[in-house]
C-alpha cells in the first residue's frame, strides 16, 4: 500500500503539543455548531478490519492510568500515575536493564549550602511555585551509565541569590560557585530506588507477528508502552514505525549510525563500520543509513552489522597514518536487508460512529498502537486534545505549518503564512497560545504578492499561501475529559 501524506506526517504513538506561530489574524468569533454527541457522523466501514489492540493497561497497589473520554469518541490511554506520590511518571531504564517509574515533572538547579554537599537546595524562579521533586544526574557503572537521583523539595531556604554555595557535577565532584538569583527552598535526602515502582519490560500477547511492550510493575501493574516501540517476535528485537527509502511505512528495529574508517596502513581503504565502546557488550544487530522524502519525512535503509570487528583500525594523523590505540571496537556494516524483512504498517482510521475517530497503527491484522491523533470526521481535520481558550481540554486541529513571509519586495514588512500545498495534509487551521490554552483561527487565502528572504535576497515567493481569518469557539471542538481505570 502506498503511503500517504499523513502517513508521512504523524508520530507515532506519542500524544505531542506542536505549535504554529501566528502573525496576524482577525478577533471574531467563528459559528461552527457546538460540538456534541448529536454531530456524529458514520465513518465508512473498511474492506478488511484488524481486531482491536490486545494490550490493556491493569492498575496495581499504585500506578494507574489516566484516559482521555472525548464527548464523542472512544476512550484512548493517557498518563500513567502513581497514586502514592500523587504524580504523572514515566518509565526510564535503569544501567541493569530494569525500569523506574520516575516523575516526570521536576526541579533540575540543585545546590548545597556545605562543601561536602550534602544539604540541598533547590532553585526555581522568582516567585514560582516549586514542583514536589528535584532531579540530578549523576555517573555509575564505572561511568557507563547516568543515573537519576531524586530528592523531595520542601520549605523555603534563607538563600535568595549571591551567596557562597555549592554545585555537584555528574562524577560527584564539588565545587564552590555563587547562587544565582533564585528562590531557593530545602531538599530532603536523595529517595531510594525503593520509593518508585520499578518494573521489567516485556511483550504482550499478540495475535500477530507484532507485540506491544508492556512494564510488570512491582506494584502488580501491567502498563502498556504506547511512546514508541514494537517487539518484532520474529527479530526477537525491539522495531519502531519508520519509512523505509521506498516511503512505505514498515516496524524498522532499532540501528546505529554507520561511520567510515581506515581499514590499512597507508590509511587508502575504508570500512563502513559501527563504533562500539568499552560500556556495550555486544554490537548492534543493524546499521542505518537515511535520505530525505516528501514534505520533511526521512527514509531509512537498514543494514546487517557483521559479528567480527575489525582487527585493526587506522587514522590519519597530520598526514601520518597511525593504528588507532583506543578500546573502542569497529564492526563492519554488511549487506543491505530488504524491507520485505519487515512488516509493513499503516495508519488506520478506527471504524464506529462517533464524531471523533482515532488513528490506530496496523500491521493489517492487529491494531498496535495509537497514533496521537483523533479524525474530527465534523470538521474533516485531525485533532489533538489540548487546553482551548478557555482552559477546557478539548480535540483542537493540528495547526498548519506556517513561517515568516514579507508582503513587500524589501522585505521589511512581515506576515505569517502557510503555504497552501500537498504537505499541509489537509489542514486548515491556524493556532497561537494564548493565558489558559489555545487559540484555533480559520484560514483565508492571501491573494497579495508574498516574498521571501534568501539570506541577503529579497525574492517572490512560488505557490498559494493561507492566512489567519476569524477565531473559532472553544465550543467548537470536542471536550474531553480525563479519568483514571
């Protein structure tokens, strides 16, 4: 199948804010009917339909999971939370290959009041409410890996700014530097891995050749991972959504980026090799190599990376050539895998009768994943849910891709505006943030010459452009709300 343009644009998997400036646009209010229940419509059935997805997310002793409930549409896995710390978290591996369900909203500037820091403060801006947590880094595993160490933030601190304090660098190092100026508030001690959920990571039951990747939580959770990867059970490795050089959509396993290097002392022959450090035990199975596609989307050719390293690798040494002294290991990339290795995808539209309906991910027998888009089948756009306006969370039209244009031959005079071609994929709308959300404003056809700047040039510039017109009511759009299995 061949794949189309919003094929080529979405992300897998991952819900994301994706903002468009705006330069100009009008103050009305648009009348488009309010979005209810009553303004479903039929969504044509398809000629083959996969079974729904498989994994389902279970609550434990404390993690759960958030969904978002659109008005007029199916309910699609959100957050996951950990009830006893009362935060959104998310799973990040650990150096043994475990996973932590670590918060995902923290401090980062963390100082000490004593050289041997160990009392901490933790700075944020000037009148801003600190978050519960501080985050830092730090080295282990023989400097392999950086581990997270979190520390709960509490009461206010006498330092203000200007004063002697002092910083830890991701080895452990101390060193005296002077508060910048911050409200600054005590740190508890650092938390135990023992205060989160961990979890092991594994595939679910699937009826297909493709698996979606589950955590086991120490707390008797099972999480499904919609942010990404696939398990490829045939590979027996992990595959992400990715085009391959042909603009087909295939689940391509995870691969290095190959780099060339002297294969002989006279430094005249080279190998295309994957580089491989002191802290990896084995090479990578793949390589990779990418071009350019339609409308932004990048291509990939995948690559077998040979079991046997390099003997010896050589470098050109201002104009010496020398064998190379390092500990590194350079594995040759081999021959070229075939995308029909792969299993194809494509993005689905679910079928049902709902005003709202979600883009999934298939492999043609099963729907793997969501796809972080919602199909406003009233407005005939895709939608995300995000703030509006007015602070209700609601299904708002993935914004136009804009930039600046000049509507003089000097360019002096500026405007945003979106070039109205293939790559738009269809959209229509203009956003802008505004206090407590988003604004959504229509778009108009801009009739007058547009120019464009190419570095000290001032040029015209080819094809149609679009500009903001009218604002449109929250109303408008679809509300969803947020509830927890």
């Amino acid at each position: 199948m061949a794949s189309s343009t919003r094929a080529l644009l979405s992300k897998a998997f991952l819900i994301t804010v994706l903002a468009a400036p705006l330069g100009c646009g009008g103050d009305s209010i648009g009348d488009l009917p309010d979005a209810t229940v009553s303004d479903a419509t039929s969504v044509p059935d398809a000629d083959t339909t996969p079974v729904a997805a498989v994994c389902s997310s279970t609550p434990g002793t404390r993690l759960t999971r958030e969904f978002i409930e659109p008005a007029a549409g199916a309910r699609q896995e959100f957050d996951i939370v950990d009830s006893e710390l009362g935060e959104v978290c998310s799973f990040l591996v650990e150096a043994d290959g475990s996973y932590t369900c670590y918060p995902e909203s923290f401090e980062s500037l963390i100082r000490f009041q004593d050289a041997a820091c160990t009392s901490a403060i933790v700075g944020v801006s000037v009148g801003a409410v600190p978050k519960a947590f501080a985050r830092a880094r730090r080295l282990s595993d023989g400097a392999c890996f950086l581990g997270r160490h979190f520390r709960r933030v509490g009461m206010p601190s006498a330092v203000t700014g200007g004063q002697t304090v002092f910083s830890q660098d991701t080895t452990g190092t101390c060193s005296q530097v002077t508060a910048p100026t911050r409200d600054y508030y005590l740190a508890g001690p650092e938390l135990p891995i023992s205060s989160f959920v961990t979890a092991t990571r594994g595939a679910s039951n699937a009826p297909s050749r493709l698996a979606t990747a589950a955590f086991a939580g120490s707390d008797g959770s099972s999480m499904c991972d919609f942010t990404g990867s696939l398990v490829d059970t045939n590979l027996a490795a992990e595959c992400s959504p990715g085009f391959g050089a042909d603009s087909e959509l295939y689940c391509l396993p995870s691969a290095r980026n190959p780099t060339d290097v002297f294969n002989n002392a006279g430094c005249t022959d080279q190998t295309s090799v994957v580089v491989v450090d002191r802290c990896e035990d084995d090479p990578p199975a793949y390589a990779r190599t990418t071009e350019p596609l339609t409308c932004g989307a990048t291509g990939t050719t995948v690559q077998a990376v040979t079991s046997m390293a390099l003997a010896q690798r050589f470098v050109d040494s201002g104009g010496s050539c020398v064998a190379d002294s390092g500990t590194d290991l350079f594995f040759p990339v081999g021959e070229t895998v075939v995308n029909s290795e792969f299993v194809s995808l494509s993005n689905e539209l679910e079928v049902g009768g709902e005003r709202l309906t979600r883009t999934l991910l298939s492999d043609g027998q099963t729907f793997l994943g969501f796809q972080g888009l919602w199909r406003d089948t009233v407005l005939e756009t895709d939608c995300q849910f995000r703030a509006a306006v007015d602070g209700s969370f609601r299904c708002l039209p993935e914004p136009l891709s804009s930039g600046l244009f000049f509507t003089n031959a000097t360019c002096t005079t500026g405007i945003q505006l979106a070039l109205n071609d293939s790559c738009q994929d269809g959209r229509s709308h203009f956003t802008a943030n505004a206090p407590l959300g988003r604004r959504v404003l229509s778009s108009a056809p801009h009739p007058d010459p547009v120019f464009v700047r190419s570095g000290a040039d001032c040029n015209p510039a080819n094809g149609s452009f679009l500009v903001p017109s009218f604002e449109l009511a929250p109303s408008s759009f679809v509300e969803g709300t947020i509830s927890e299995l």
